[in-house]
C-alpha cells in the first residue's frame, strides 16, 4: 500500500513521541555505570539499549500491527516487506558509554525501499527531529515533543562548507572525498545526529565510507531529505533500504545540505546500491491499523 501525505505526517508526529519516551530510558542510564557486552562485530549492546528497544517494539506494536520491525539488537535479521520499520534503540553506544550526550534514538518507516516518514530524538541534548512530508525540530520537554518548528537544510555558504566529522571512524577515503571540496571549517559530532543538525542548518555536509547499517541512517536519511537536502550512494543516487541480502549493510554515502554539490563527491563504489525487494519478502504482507493511521 501506499500512505498518503496525511498518514505520512500523523505517524511521523507519533514516532516522535515513541523516540522520546524511548530516550527517557536512555537518560536514565547515562552518565552511570551501565551494563554492557560486546557483541561478535566488537560494539557495544548495552542495558540501556535492549530496554529502549524493548519499549519501542511494543510502542510500534500497538500504533502499527502487521507492520515487521528490523531492530538492531533483537530482530536484525527480520527480512523487510511493503512497509517496515528500521529501528536503532541507541546509536553511539560507545559515546553513550563514555558520557558523550550526542547518542541518538533512530525510527524510521520504510515503503518500498525508501524511509517515508522518521523521527530521530537527541535525549542528552533535549531535541528531536521528525519527518513525513516535512521536517521538523522541538524541544523535548518532559520526555516529549514540545512546540516544533519546521527546519531547512541550508544553501552552501560562500565562504565554504562545515563538515561534521565522526569522533571515532575517520578513514583515508573519507578524507579523500573532503579534499576534494570547499571544506571551510570541520566539527566533530557523533551518531545519526550529524544528519539533524545538516537538516536543521547548523552544517554543510557528512561523508561517511565506513561501515554502517540501514537502522544507522534511515531515520536521519528521510528527516535530512524532507528538509531540503539529500543522502546518496557512490552512484549519485539516493541510498536504499532493505538490502535483507546483505544484513541491512550500506556502502559508503553522503549527506549533503545542498544537493548542488551531489555530483562533486568521489565515493569509493563498492557494489550495486539498488536492489528490488528480496524474495524471501515477496508476499510478506504489511498492515496499516486505525491507530497509525490517526496516532
């Protein structure tokens, strides 16, 4: 199926108060000593995100039955379907860890291959952005949205662009496609909220070669993409989701405040970056209830 405008801003508007409650969990965790593994690939699950996961499992459950929920933590090898979530109950698990408060809550809505409605809340920082057809930023007040305005990604600066930096995932490629750009001033930041602030007009640009994953970036993608800007892969285009083939991995990408400057970028192409939905997702059905259709 396909949502219309109205269902497109009503969940995005719901999804903003799911992250915010979820990130509620998360504040109460920082700053402290909070239990954690390292999971096989090296990073970080700790208490703080399989209880935010959990809170936004059933939260997504009761708003959007029939609809499958591809999460990081509990449910990352759910294959995708018309309509599915992609979910991160805590990006920047090890800045967390640390004290950083630049960790976010990622939820996005994918149909097709394409988030269409998303909300990524900063709880350390007391913001969230959300998405449907457009985008917007509040304050979070009480562990919810308050008063949201809506945010423009903007034009390049004369005097060149300000580029957010990972903290942690520098790389030689990276640097390479930055060269190659009027990089005027670099400022570090860490997860998804490198894509909020480009949104909202405080950046130019964030290049990342590295690994990521779909949940990493789905949310950000479609709020950076509603505000004006745009995300794309090494061939120009924008990035895609629900690659189940290939564990919801991404290849490197960009995210640009203006779009002018797309067809400057020397991405290293790894592979195709577009796919149809996979077979096992064929039929897959997807439902959209009452409740996410007027949250």
């Amino acid at each position: 199926m396909t949502l219309s405008e109205t269902q497109r801003d009503r969940l995005a508007a719901a999804l903003a108060v799911i992250a915010c409650e979820a990130g509620e969990i998360l504040r109460a965790h920082h700053g402290g000593d909070c239990p954690h593994v390292l999971k096989p690939d090296g990073s970080p699950s700790s208490a703080a995100d399989l209880e935010a996961e959990t809170l936004i499992l059933a939260a997504l459950a009761k708003a959007c039955p029939g609809i499958p929920v591809v999460a990081e933590e509990t449910c990352h090898n759910v294959p995708p379907a018309d309509l599915f979530f992609l979910v991160d109950p805590l990006d920047g698990t090890r800045d967390f860890l640390a004290g950083n408060p630049e960790y976010s809550v990622n939820i996005g809505l994918v149909e097709g291959n394409r988030p269409v409605a998303a909300a990524l809340a900063a709880p350390g920082l007391g913001r969230v952005w959300f998405a449907g057809t457009s985008a917007f930023e509040a304050p979070i007040r009480a562990g919810r949205p308050d008063a949201a305005r809506p945010v423009h990604a903007r034009p390049a600066p004369a005097a060149g662009l300000v580029a957010l930096v990972s903290r942690r995932h520098g790389d030689s490629e990276t640097e390479a496609c930055l060269a190659a750009l009027p990089i005027e001033s670099r400022r570090g930041a860490a997860s998804a909220l490198k894509f909020c602030l480009i949104a909202s007009g405080e950046a130019d640009i964030y290049v990342r070669c590295g690994p990521t994953m779909e949940w990493d970036t789905a949310a950000g993608d479609h709020v950076l993409t509603a505000a004006g800007g745009c995300v794309v892969a090494p061939t120009g285009r924008p990035m895609i989701y629900g690659r189940h083939a290939l564990s919801y991995r991404n290849g490197p990408f960009a995210a640009l405040g203006d779009p002018a400057y797309a067809d400057r970028l020397g991405l290293p192409d790894r592979g195709p970056q577009t796919r149809p939905l996979d077979a096992d997702a064929a039929g897959a059905g997807s439902g959209l209830s009452p409740a996410a259709s007027n949250p």
